[in-house]
C-alpha cells in the first residue's frame, strides 16, 4: 500500500498563537494506508467552548483599553499636579508651610511629591498594559496595594490617636504663629493669609491666639470680614470669629473621603485587570491541545 502525504496549514487570529512556533509553518506527515478524515461534528464538538473563550478574549480587550485609558488620565493628572507644585516652588517659595517645625512640609513639596508618585503608577499600569506586561502590571498591583495597606494603617492610626494628634497639631501651629510676618519666613506668612482669608477664620482655636504674638488685642488684616489696611485693630466685631484649625480640619476630611473612594476604584480597577493574562494564557492552552487532538487524530492508521 503506497505512502500517502498529507500536509495541514494551520492559522490563527490570535497573536499568542500565531506567535508559536508550531503554527508558524505548515505540518505535513506521511500516513501509512488509507486515512479517515475526522468529520466536521468531531472538529466542531468544542465549538461552544471556543466561541466562549474568544468571547472572554474580547472582553479582556476592552478591559485592556480601559485600563490604558484610565492610566493614561492617572498619568495626565500626575503631570498636571507636579507642575502646580514645580511652579509654587519656584515663584512662590515655601508656600502654606504652616508648620514651624516642619518647614519642608509645604504645599509645593506635597504636590511634587503626590504628583511624582501618581505619575509614576500611571506610567506602570499604561505601559503594562499597553504591552501586556506582567512584571510591569504586578509591580502597579504592588504599588498600588502598598498605598492601600498605608491609607488603611494612616486611618487606624489617626482615629486611634486622633485627640493626641489634635493636640501637637494645634501647639505647633500655635508656634508657628510666633514667626508671622517675620523675615525669612514670608512662605508662612503668606499662608496664614491665604487661609484665613479663603476659609475665614482666625487663629488656630480662635482670634485670641494672636494676643500672645502681639501682646496687644490686634490680629492680621487677613482675619478681618472686609479686608482693609490696619482692620486688625478695629473693633472685634469685624473679624472672624471660627478656628482655621477646624475649618480646614473638616475641608481635609471632605476632600479625604474623595480620594479613598477614587483610589478605591483605582485599586479595584487594577485587580479585575491582573486576570486578563491568566485568561489568554489558558484560552492558548485550550486551542494548542485542540489542534494537537486533530494532529492525533489526522496521523491514527487504522488496524
């Protein structure tokens, strides 16, 4: 009985598969006798599941775009924030340092900072995607885990010691008021105005914290309710009478609350996107040991 040659060409829309190297060229195999050609329900008989993985495939597209989309904005918005904090930095000096004894704790330098890490993370997860990365994706997953576990420890921390944490707060503003309007410290003189003006307010508990930097019954223009020069001696009844400490205390815990549940979304968006990897791995699996049982059957010689 002659040799018969067969030779089977297989192709793939998936780039995983076409990828591999045992479908980038054509198989061709020599049978001995006749062979029986599997019928189109024994090709097909797995039809169902391929049709689900392939659906599952263009999901985890999308979810891909997604992600690049939203990193991409994460990215954006990191560079918007360091350029803020870069143009405080150089024009304004150390703005709204109101700690005395922390004078590197200043907006510009929280904003470097936040921005750097924002751009960071986004830059991870966009080109993670991007090129389906997995160290890149992980290490995003790992970064934004960390910040997620430090945000839970900061909450644990601030309510468990929230009355002695108000307290340092508080006398070291206090001290802080002491250098106002005094030279070299023109970015904390600038910041109790801006504050006391925007969330109007006075003093850290209330206007009378200023008696004891004058020593005198007189507060800054910028406690006044219409600001004019010297209205910090005038009658009392002109000035705001609300503590800057709660006021902006209460703007923090608004705006706090905003950006957990942003990078709660955030974090959430990241571990649905961690199984796109796993699901295309496993949707080539299923196709090679598909293909290898036609090759099996194809090459079986009848008894």
């Amino acid at each position: 009985m002659a040799d018969t040659a067969y030779s089977w060409t297989l192709a793939s829309t998936s780039p995983q598969i076409q990828s591999a190297p045992l479908l980038s060229t054509d198989i061709t195999f020599t049978a001995q006798g006749p062979v029986e050609v599997p019928q189109a329900s024994v090709l097909l008989q797995n039809s169902e599941e391929l049709r689900r993985c392939r659906m599952a495939e263009g999901c985890m597209r999308a979810l891909r775009y997604a992600m690049v989309f939203f990193n991409l904005l994460f990215w954006l918005g990191g560079c918007g924030i360091l350029g803020v904090g870069v143009w405080l930095s150089v024009t304004q000096g150390n703005f709204a340092t109101l700690s005395s004894s922390l004078p590197s704790l200043s907006a510009a330098n929280l904003l470097i900072a936040m921005g750097t890490i924002i751009m960071v993370i986004g830059c991870l997860g966009c080109v993670g995607a991007v090129k389906e990365s997995r160290p890149l994706l992980l290490s995003f997953f790992v970064l934004l885990l960390l910040i997620f576990f430090l945000e839970i420890l900061f909450i644990i921390l601030f309510f468990a010691y929230q009355d002695q944490i108000d307290q340092y707060a508080q006398n070291d503003l206090k001290k802080g008021l002491q250098l106002f309007g005094t030279e070299g410290n023109i970015g904390l003189t600038n910041a109790w105005s801006i504050v006391q003006t925007d969330f109007r307010c006075c003093g850290v508990t209330n206007h009378t914290d200023w008696f004891e930097v004058y020593n005198a019954s007189r507060v800054p223009d910028s406690c006044c309710l219409e600001y004019s020069d010297n209205c910090g001696l005038e009658n009392p009844g002109t000035w705001w009478t609300a503590p800057c400490y709660e006021r902006v205390k209460g703007w923090l815990q608004e705006n706090l609350v905003a950006l957990w549940i942003f990078a709660l979304c955030a974090a959430l968006t990241q571990v649905i996107h961690l199984s796109p990897s796993e699901a295309r791995e496993a949707h080539t699996d299923y196709l090679i040991m598909q293909i290898n049982t036609l090759i099996n059957t194809l090459l079986l010689t009848p008894d």
